[in-house]
C-alpha cells in the first residue's frame, strides 16, 4: 500500500529570527518581475520594429495614434509614452508637439 506523504511544517526561524515573506510570496514577486522585465524587453522590441519600417521618416509621437488604432496591447503603450516622455524630458519636443501628446494621454485615460 502506498503511503500518504504527510506535510511536515519547517521551521525556518534561526536564532530567534523568522523570515518577513513567505517562500510563496517571494516566488510570486519574482514571476512578477520577470513578467514585467519580459513584457518591457517585448514592448521596446516591437517599438523598434515599428520605428525602423518607417525609415526614421516618423518619430514615435506621430505614431502613438497609430498604436493604439492598430490594437497594440497596453504595456507596449505604456512603454511607448515613456519614450517620448523621455525625450519631453530632453526638451526635445517643441510646445505644439507637448500638447498633442497631453492630449493623447488625456483621450486614453478618457477610454479607461
């Protein structure tokens, strides 16, 4: 007859100090960070690709509309409005091109 295996609780406390997360949680961190990590590292793939069919004649402001018309998931949005974030960081953008992209911003929060 098969035996039962009967779960035996561990401790994991040594010398009086006890771990704050579970093993569970932890393991449950790290896939979310590993998802993340993949999902960016995918998005910024797809981005590129985008940009390099357009021969550099469309920046990726002109083609955040296009993005989301086309059904791009929403990650590979989110990292695409960090690009060009960036670059109003940069003050690459002139006032007219700010406005634009607020206003794109501002119609997807509309939609949510």
């Amino acid at each position: 007859m098969k035996e039962a295996k009967q779960r035996v609780q561990i401790n994991r406390c040594f010398e009086n100090k006890c771990p704050e997360k579970s093993d569970k949680e932890k393991e449950q961190q790290i896939k979310d960070v590993l998802l993340t990590a993949s999902q960016r590292r995918r998005a910024n793939k797809e981005i590129s690709h985008l940009l390099k069919t357009f021969h550099g004649t469309r920046k990726l402001r002109e083609l955040l509309r296009a993005m989301k018309q086309r059904g791009y998931p929403d990650y590979v949005l989110k990292i695409a409005i960090e690009r060009v974030e960036a670059e109003r960081k940069r003050d690459e953008l002139t006032f007219e091109e700010i406005m634009d992209f607020e206003e794109f911003k501002a119609s997807l929060d509309q939609q949510k």
